[in-house]
C-alpha cells in the first residue's frame, strides 16, 4: 500500500498547487493514508491546508508534529526529536501524547534496530522507517538499504519504509506501506 506523503516545501519547489497534486493523488489505487507535512508555515495555513486535504482526499489524513491540528486529521506522526520534546522517557512522552490525540493513530520515525527496538515498547499504531534509498528532499539522512528492511523484521508494529522508495518496489511484511513523497510527481502535466 501507498502512504502518500505531501510536503509543503516540496510543493512550492516543483510548482504545484495542492489541489492539482490532491487530484493527481486520486488516480492513484491504493494510497489509503496521507501524512500532511509542513514544517515552516503558520497554524492558520496548516489548517487551511488540511481543509483541502479533506475535501480532494478521502482516506485517512495524518498530520506531521503539528498535534494543535489533531481534531483536523486521524492520526500524529512524531520524529524522535518531537517525541522526546514531551519528555526524554518515551514511554512517558507516548503517554502524554495520547491525552491530547486519545485513540486517534500515532506514528513515529525510526531510522535503525536500537529505535525500532525501543519503538516496541511504545503504544504506536505504526513507525517509519528510514531512509531507505538516497534522496533529493532529505540530504541529511542516513542510507540504510538492505540493513533497514532486516531491522524491520523486528518491528512489532506496522512498518512504513520511507526515503527513496518507488511506486515499483516489493517488500514484506511488517512492511505495510511504502511511503512515496516525491514520488507522488511523477506524470503531473
């Protein structure tokens, strides 16, 4: 399955409007989760983003840190650094999260075994895990290839691997979606 990752900044590099990327998305079979990622802009736009979202989209709608926005999506997803700005033990801080999001889903990045293992202990519906491949919209990360989808294996959640990844790639379980950002371009006239 696909989880559709929408970026505001990638938007604005490659010149599409939401709206045309939101139809294009609907083409698509299979893309039942859509994260909404926005890192630079106000609540008010976030907002307003989400509104759009809601209308051309009609699967389930996370939203990236912003957790003010919670009652305007399904689902949170949190960095490491995010969740532990809520408390450094990340049980505590998954607990505290949960007041505000209840049973709304919650997700989180990883990036190796020592996260994910440490991700199992935590009450998430889901993690990310990446990066897989190389990638033009996140230069900082780290590669992990073949290393990632073994580390994988032993997540006790669902598994959304993320960075590089293509429409085309295969993978198993507990690799649920293949999370596709920039992706998500490819054929917008």
């Amino acid at each position: 399955m696909i989880y559709a990752l929408v970026d505001k900044e990638t938007l604005k590099q490659k010149g599409v409007s939401l709206e045309v990327l939101l139809q294009h998305i609907s083409t698509f079979p299979n893309i039942p989760i859509l994260q909404y990622r926005n890192k630079l802009a106000a609540i008010e736009e976030k907002k307003e983003d989400l509104e759009i979202i809601r209308a051309y989209y009609h699967g389930i709608v996370i939203i990236n840190d912003t957790i003010e926005l919670i009652a305007h999506a399904d689902g949170l997803h949190l960095g490491q650094e995010d969740l532990r700005e809520y408390s450094h033990d990340l049980k505590e801080a998954v607990d505290l999260v949960r007041q505000k999001i209840g049973k709304k889903i919650l997700g989180l990045s990883t990036h190796d075994k020592e996260e994910i293992l440490s991700a199992n202990a935590l009450d998430l519906d889901y993690i990310g895990l990446g990066a897989y491949r190389a990638t033009d919209t996140k230069s900082e990360a780290h590669v992990g290839g073949t290393t990632l989808l073994e580390a994988a294996k032993l997540s006790k959640h669902p598994v959304g691997i993320i960075g590089g990844v293509r429409m085309d790639d295969v993978f198993e379980a507990p690799i649920v979606y293949k999370v596709i950002g920039s992706g998500l371009y490819d054929g917008i006239k």
